[in-house]
C-alpha cells in the first residue's frame, strides 16, 4: 500500500510539476490566439498551441532546464507533440537541440558544487557519485553512459569540469550525444505515428495523463535503482567519490 501511495505522490509532483512549467506559455499563446476552448474544443486548442511559437520557445526552455535543474526529460516532451496531427514537427526537434546546447554552456559556467547538485529534485547523491566514477576511469567518453544508466544529463554537465576537461570538447560530444538520442527517439516515435495516431487523435487529454502515469512508474524505477548506501543495481560495487583536489 505504501509503495502505491509512493508512486501516486509522485504522479501528483510530476503532473504539476509540468503544467505549471507549460503555464506560462499557454498564457502567452492564448493572448495572441483567437476563439476560445469552448467553441474550438479543447483538442482543437492543443493542437493550435503545439503549431505555435510559444511551443517551440516552451521546447527550447524544457531542454534547456535539463541541464540545469528540470528533473522531466526532454524526450517526454517529444512524445506529447509527435503523436498529435500537427505540422512542421521537425522544428521541435530544432528547438530541442539548441535548447541542450544553451542548457549545457550554461551549466557547464555555472558548474555547481557537488553539495549543491545534490539537492536538486530527484538527484540521489549515488547517482553524482557513479558518474565522477565514470569521469574518473574514462573521461569524456564517460557520456557513453548517458543513454542507458538513469544519470540525469544535468550531472554529468556539472560534474565535467572538475575533471579537466575543455570546455569546447565536451560541448561538442555532450551536444551530440544527446542530439544522436533525440534523433533515435524522433523517427522512432514518428514511425509508431500511423499506427497509434488513430487511437490518439483529438485524445490528447487522455494521452497525457496515461503518458505522465508510466512516466512516473519508469522514472521511479530508475529512481530507486540508486540506494543511499552508495551502490546501485546497475553496479553492485562501492562507489566512492573522486573529488579533484584545490589548485593552490
């Protein structure tokens, strides 16, 4: 019963969580859109919002906040917009990217202490430890890792510096890593398009409350993959922090 109550607590934060970032795009759409939901109906709405600039600007800023402290994915985003009837998807993809790449120059700048970056929501402190881990024995080619482990990208950025690597290196493969993973997911998400797009048209509402529940069950999941006590079930060994030392 615990665990259910778990998972529905984290449904609630997560379902929040996304609307009150979509907010204020809306806000800024519905102020230049004409009609209203009740006479355009609300899939209608979406449909119009997700063709509009203020979902691309809404794509650049949700990838760009995964680097800095946005604990949803980007690719979720993508899954929303791409199962609907709209134009011009590839421009979402566009706006993704250079959002990643702002995201990371930003927190590549900022590179938070690992005390800090321990705090941010859905960060468990054996998650930084297994990726200095990584840092440490492979260094750039520790994003190799990024993929499949349950890292958030938002760790690796922070925790590059620390090891020397440059600037300029690690924003061209960070960017191209995570630009190979959106592209993977596009075009395999745009194929399953003519055979689910019957069962989602004008469902979106729908869709998107069953996409944030299973969401929530994998991200939690991975989650708890990553036990306080430093060990992971990626990993069973003891992960031990590599902190680089001062420069004096």
């Amino acid at each position: 019963m615990q665990g259910i109550l778990t998972i529905f607590e984290n449904f609630l934060i997560i379902l929040v969580s996304i609307l009150v970032f979509v907010c204020p795009f809306y806000y800024f759409y519905k102020r230049k859109s004409v009609g209203s939901v009740k006479s355009h109906g609300i899939s209608r709405e979406i449909e119009g919002f997700a063709q509009s600039q203020q979902a691309n600007y809404l794509v650049f800023f949700w990838a760009m906040a995964d680097g800095l402290f946005w604990f949803i994915i980007p690719e979720f985003l993508l899954l929303l917009l791409i199962f609907m009837r709209i134009r011009r998807k590839g421009n979402l993809l566009i706006y993704n990217i250079f959002g990643t790449i702002a995201g990371t120059i930003l927190a590549y700048v900022i590179n938070l202490p690992t005390h800090l970056l321990q705090q941010l929501p859905y960060i468990q402190p054996s998650m930084v430890q297994q990726c200095a881990v990584w840092f440490e024995n492979s260094g750039i080619f520790a994003l190799a890792h990024l993929p499949f482990s349950g890292v958030p990208y938002k760790v690796f950025v922070n925790l590059a510096p620390n090891y020397s690597i440059l600037f300029a290196t690690f924003i061209v493969v960070a960017v191209l890593a995570r630009v190979a993973i959106y592209y993977v997911f596009y075009f395999l998400l745009d194929m399953l398009y003519p055979l689910l797009h019957r069962y989602v048209y004008r469902n979106y509402v729908y869709l998107f409350f069953v996409a944030v529940f299973i969401f929530t069950l994998i991200f939690m999941r991975v989650y708890n993959s990553y036990d306080a006590s430093g060990t992971t079930s990626f990993n069973s060994q003891k992960i031990v922090l590599v902190q680089k030392p001062e420069t004096v």
